[in-house]
C-alpha cells in the first residue's frame, strides 16, 4: 500500500522504469502496487487493529473474592466476623451474634458458613478464604479428624457449601492478619442483639489539648546556646582557639535573671541546679554503705562547671590538657534558658544533673514508692529514659546497687560457676602419683644424703619423701613398695619423666 500518487510515477520515464525493475524483482512475492484508500476507512481500520478488545472476562462475579472470617465464644456471648472483599477493592463487613451457645471452634465454622452465604447470595463464583483457625482449616483441608458429631456436622455443612462455588480455596493466616475480623467478632459478642445501630468511623487530626512538648522550641529567641566550632591546624597540628568574635548568641536570648516572668524562689537557685523531682517517700533503711558512697558522690566537685563557662563566655581550664578536653566535649552540649542539656542524636536533650542531684535522683529511681530496686545497668538507662545525665551514671548505679542492703540480701543467687569447669585426672585419693629426684643438695653429716626421691598425690596432695646419697632403680622399687603400696594400697597410674631410675 502506498499514498504516493501512481500517476505521476507512471508517467514519468525515469521513475516508471526504475518502479518497473523493482516490479520485476518483486514479482516472485506476489506483490501488487495498490492505492491508500480514503482516510476515514483507514483510520478505522487502524483503531480496529490496534485497539483489540481483550480476551479476558472482565465480570467480577466471575473473578476472585477474598473473604476474611473470624469467630469467637466468651461469657457474653458469641459472635461472628465477615469481611468480604471484591475484586476492584469494595468491602463488605457484617457482624453476627449468636442467639444460642458455642464454642470457639462452633463459632468459627458458623462464621465461615455465614461468609460463603453471603459471598454467594451477591454471585460470587470464585471465593479465596482466609480464617486463622487451625481447627478448621485442618479438618477440610483432611491433616485433621473430626472427632465428634458436631465437628463432623459442621465440616459437612461447610463441604457442601464450598461445592457450590467454581473455586474454593480456604487457607489458615496468624490472628495478626485477620484484625479487621477480629473487630467485628468483638462487636458482635458484645453488642445488644435488640438495638439496630450504625457506627460511623471518623477521624481526629489535633489534640484536644495545646501544651508543647519537652524540648520544642516557639520561636527563635529559644534557640540553644552551643560552642564555637573548633578547628585543627594542619601545617602545626594544633587547635587553633577561638576568637571572642566567635561566640554569638542567639538574638534577644534571655539569660538567667533577665526575665520578668521569673519568680524570685526560682531566680535564687543557681543556673546549674536542674529541678529534682517531687519528694517521694522513701522506705528508710538502715544502709550505712549506701549513705556512705551518697556522701562520697556530693563531695565530687561539679562536672559541668568547665562546660558551661566555655559554652557560655569561652572561660577555659588554666592547664593545657584539661582546656583540650572541654573543647572536644562541648560539641555534645548546649545550654538552653540558662540550663546544661546533653545533646543526642535519636533522643530529646538529656538534663546535666549536679553530683549532689545525682546523688537524690539515685536514691529515689532505686529506693522510690514502690521500691523497684533495679540493677545497675538497668537503674542507668531508667534514669536516662527519665531524661537526666552525668558522665559517671553508668559506673556510680552500679556501686548504688552493691551497696544496696536489700539487693544484696534478696538478689538471685547465681550457681554459675565463675570460670569453666575442668577435668579431674584423679577422681579418688591415692590413685594417681607423681614421683621426681630433687637434688643434688649440698652433703652434710657422716650419710652424706644429697638427693631426696618425691612422690605427690593428685587428689590429696599428699607427699612421700625420703633421701638418699645416691639413687638407682632398685632403691625406687623398694621406695615404691614401702612408702606407697604398704601405705595407701595399689595405685593406678604413676607419672615420672624419662630419667635412668625410672626406666
């Protein structure tokens, strides 16, 4: 086919004659040279062709339906779950109480005879159950026996439901995926069967309260306090000190004291101090080793004076070391309305706590109302989850705990031993020997005895000794039988090395 004109090719000698070679050559195929028909045919024809209606039913009656079952039994009664879900994604729920007794597995089977009824009263003909019964899924599928009548009048019920559909298919899923038939069931069981009541599913989008959370920040005068960034020289190695100008603060910041809105209780306590927590009353326990370390951890000197002087004015230790120090920590701190946080990655700002704060939050995690007494480990992560933090929390619950008189007294006894257990070569006393010559010793006295024969016993450590001038094989034997088998019996093994008295 071709929408070239004919006419003006056949008319023209050179065109005609190159369209005649072409026709010679493909004459063998059968082709012929036609004109395009009128465009309004053509582009039907085309639409036809490119446009070929599918093969495949499109009627949803006739595809897959998935039907989520769900049946349960309690002391208010029983009831049944049904979603069903159309091909295109429409749902259907319905819920059913029970107006006789049940039990969970009669509910189950009621619950999936009630969806393959209403799943065929729509006309459907392909069904995909789902229900998370074990019971019931076992016994159609045959891995299970119905034990009595019952079950067995239930499972042929089901049976000759299932066998009016094209396509059944029912398969078991945990209770995790069934949770919108779940619902249903316990609505069902739980409603009055005599109110007809529709419940609409809304949503909530705000709180009905407005109160910020810990740590959000209003506006941009709340914006923290943080250091200067410190950089390394490469030429010299060394840190380079910030300039004065290098401090800035956040615009209109309000630092302690300057506030109006401060009362005159909480302008007198110190910038540094974070507010403990309300008095909780404690159980008092005479602890005296307990109190003591409380003592020892009031007397350390403030950890987070050194940080705070360099975030807040760029006040360094005097000594070199101590000055490097605070610099590369105080990345990890910030100051916020006049307090010390502990900046983290994943969490909200952890409030510095003061060693004798960290003395009373200790007492009151540990020994509070209900008196939890954790472990060491477990009492720091409650404190950090609490929001507090110093940099010995770790180390100084742990000492906390031991010196705990109730944990030490009531704590689980551990019957682990405390290294892995090894093999005894000798499971009796005097059963396996070792012997060994000692010596030479320096001589003294007219006998002249410079050598002294050994044996020891493995399981008692018992030893036999005896000393001579000189040792041979025989005086061994008659050592052997003397002081080991007239004595102590037999033994089984004797261990000696390679030297000539033994061999």
């Amino acid at each position: 086919m071709t929408s070239q004109p004919l006419r003006t090719i056949l008319h023209s000698p050179s065109q005609s004659g190159r369209l005649a070679k072409w026709a010679i050559e493909l004459g063998e195929y059968d082709i012929e040279y036609k004109p395009r028909t009128s465009s309004k045919a053509q582009v039907l024809a085309d639409f036809i062709i490119e446009l070929v209606p599918s093969e495949t039913n499109t009627d949803d009656k006739t595809q897959k339906w998935k039907l989520h079952v769900d049946g349960a039994s309690s002391k208010q009664g029983s009831g049944v779950g049904i979603q069903l879900e159309s091909p295109t994604g429409e749902m259907m729920e319905q819920s059913f109480r029970l107006g006789f007794n049940a039990s969970n597995n009669e509910a189950e089977y009621e619950s999936l005879s009630a969806g393959l009824r209403l799943a065929q009263s729509i006309g459907a003909r392909k069904i995909s159950a789902f229900s998370n019964s074990q019971l019931v899924t076992s016994q159609f599928h045959g891995e299970y026996e119905a034990k009595n009548e019952r079950m067995e009048a239930y499972l042929a019920v089901l049976r000759g439901i299932t066998q009016q559909f094209d396509e059944f298919e029912l398969t078991r899923i945990p209770r995790g995926e069934n949770t919108s038939a779940d619902a249903l069931v316990a609505l069902a069981s739980t409603s009055n069967l005599t109110i007809r009541r529709v419940i609409p599913v809304e949503g909530i989008d705000r709180p009905s309260i407005d109160i910020p959370l810990k740590g959000t920040l209003n506006n941009k005068d709340d914006l923290p306090l943080v250091a200067p960034i410190v950089t390394r020289s490469k030429s010299k190695g060394r840190t380079q000190e910030p300039d004065e100008d290098s401090f800035v603060a956040p615009r209109n910041r309000k630092f302690p004291g300057e506030s109006s809105r401060r009362t005159r209780s909480s302008a007198a306590r110190t910038t540094l101090d974070p507010p403990i927590p309300e008095e909780i009353p404690v159980h008092e326990v005479n602890n005296e080793p307990q109190k003591a370390f409380q003592d020892e951890l009031e007397n350390r000197p403030d950890w987070r004076t050194p940080l705070y002087n360099y975030i807040d004015t760029g006040e360094l230790p005097p000594k070199r070391w101590e000055a490097r120090k605070v610099k590369g920590r105080s990345s990890r701190y910030c100051i916020m309305e006049g307090k010390l946080y502990k900046r983290t990655f994943s969490e909200p700002y952890l409030l510095c706590a003061s060693p004798k704060q960290a003395s009373t939050i200790l007492k009151k995690t540990h020994d509070g109302s209900c008196e939890n007494h954790s472990g060491g480990r477990s009492l720091a992560i409650k404190i950090k989850k609490h929001g507090y933090f110093w940099p010995t929390m770790i180390n100084d619950s742990e000492q906390f705990t031991l010196r705990c008189d109730r944990c030490q007294r009531h704590t689980p006894m551990l019957h682990q031993p405390t290294q892995k257990l090894s093999t005894i070569y000798s499971p009796y006393p005097f059963m396996k020997w070792s012997m060994d010559i000692v010596g030479p010793f320096v001589s003294s006295g007219p006998a002249q005895l410079r050598f002294l024969l050994v044996m020891t016993d493995f399981f008692t450590k018992w030893i036999e000794a005896e000393a001579y001038q000189n040792i041979t094989g025989s005086m061994v034997t008659s050592f052997i039988w003397k002081n080991i088998v007239c004595r102590h019996g037999l033994p089984y093994e004797i261990v000696t090395d390679n030297g000539p008295q033994f061999i």
